[in-house]
C-alpha cells in the first residue's frame, strides 16, 4: 500500500501515536514515509501540531499539513468559526498522491473520526479515502464501549465500499480490566477484520530511541512490525 488512512473510533484514543509507530516501522525498513494531515484543529499558528509530533516520535518523515484552526472543534466548523478556507476531500487526494509519487508509503492522519466534516459540503475523510482508492486503518480505544464505535466505523467503511486492513488499539493500558481483556478477542468480530496491533498507554511519552525501537513489536507485519495478535490474545483474553 502506498497509501494509507488512518481513522480513529473517536478523539483522543492515540491516533497520532499509532501514526507515529506505523511511520517508525516503515522507516526502519529503509522506506520514505510522508504523513499528510489535512486538517489541524486545537492548535495555534507555530506550534506542533500532530505532523510535528509524528516527526519528533517516528524519525525523519515528509510531513504536510493542509490547513490549521485554532478552535479544537471539527474541521468545518473550526474554519467557519476563524473565517478560513475548508479543506475538502479533493484537496486531501491531491496532496496525498502528490507525496505519494516520491515516497513509498504516504499516512494520512484524520480529525477525529471518519465522518467528521471537513467543509461545508460535508466532505469527510471517508471521502478522501474513496478518491484514493486507499485502505483505512481503524484505531480504536480498549475499554468499555469500543465495540459498538468500533462496529459503527467498520459499518461506515462497508457502506462506502472501502477497505479496513485491520484494527489498531491506541493507549493499551499496563493492567487491562476485564472488559479490556474481553474486547480483544471481540474487536476482530465486531470489525470485521484483523487486530493489528495494541500501543501501548503513554508510548508517546518514550523517548523518540525508545519509541523507534519499540514499536515495530506493537505492530503486526503487514504494517512493518512483528507483532503476534493470536499470542497476544491468548495472553490477555482468558
């Protein structure tokens, strides 16, 4: 794939930090990664935004960011409300196949989740992915309620007849409850497609040597790591 979506089941469930790891795994391959983040929200103008972040964690990568709103609200309204320009769907598929001529894997990193308005015509990620022809990486949180956000956005994916290679677990906490423990050998059914990897709760926080070095066993092979998803739910779902 040389392009990939990356979606998440909500805000704040570690989206950027599985970005970051995919990137780290790539680049440790001897890839060019580029990661494109078409809509920037919650951040002011000079300072680091998730592009930023991926950069500092995963190492050297491309990073392209479309546009930027101050308000942390979703694109659209954050642009009304600052009387920017939206960015739309056909801005993100340009973008992301103009970096993808020159680099062997290109992240596209949502805003929040997959239907998220980017512009006034309702434009969504989903959209972008569509005229990419592009896969969806879904990343969800562990606990209570993932399986129904996580069923819904695999639904949505269906639906628009785009591709989920799997799913990721953002923020897997050091001592999982029962219903953690529960849900990963539950999210795969729900998503209708594989587990493939569980970051760990505070990865972000790692040293960026810690963090490069570490996160190809937070991830399965087909995203450049080596981690084992059924030794990994054996392991937690008992």
């Amino acid at each position: 794939m040389s392009v990939l979506v990356v979606t998440g089941t909500n805000t704040e469930i570690g989206k950027t930090v599985v970005t970051a790891a995919v990137a780290a795994a790539a680049l440790a391959q001897g890839r060019t990664v580029a990661v494109l983040k078409p809509a920037q929200t919650g951040v002011a103008p000079g300072e680091p935004g998730d592009v930023a972040e991926v950069t500092r964690l995963a190492g050297p990568v491309t990073g392209s960011e479309l546009a930027r709103y101050p308000d942390p609200l979703a694109p659209d309204v954050a642009a009304r409300r600052a009387a920017l320009p939206t960015v739309g769907p056909k801005d993100v598929a340009a973008e992301a196949e103009r970096l993808a001529a020159t680099h062997d894997l290109v992240l596209v990193e949502g805003a929040g989740g997959l239907l998220v308005r980017f512009d006034e015509e309702g434009g969504t990620l989903a959209d972008a992915a569509r005229l990419l022809a592009a896969p969806v990486l879904v990343v969800t949180q562990p606990g209570l309620g993932t399986l129904n956000t996580t069923q819904l956005t695999a639904e949505a994916l269906r639906a628009r007849g785009l591709v989920c290679p799997g799913v990721v677990i953002g923020r897997w906490p050091a001592a999982p409850d029962l219903a953690v423990r529960c849900n990963v050998a539950d999210l795969p059914k729900d998503a209708g497609a594989p587990l493939l990897g569980a970051v760990p709760d505070q990865a972000g926080a790692l040293p960026p040597e810690e963090f490069r070095a570490a996160a190809p066993g937070w991830l399965a092979p087909v995203l450049g790591g080596g981690w084992d998803a059924a030794a990994f739910t054996a392991h937690h779902a008992r």
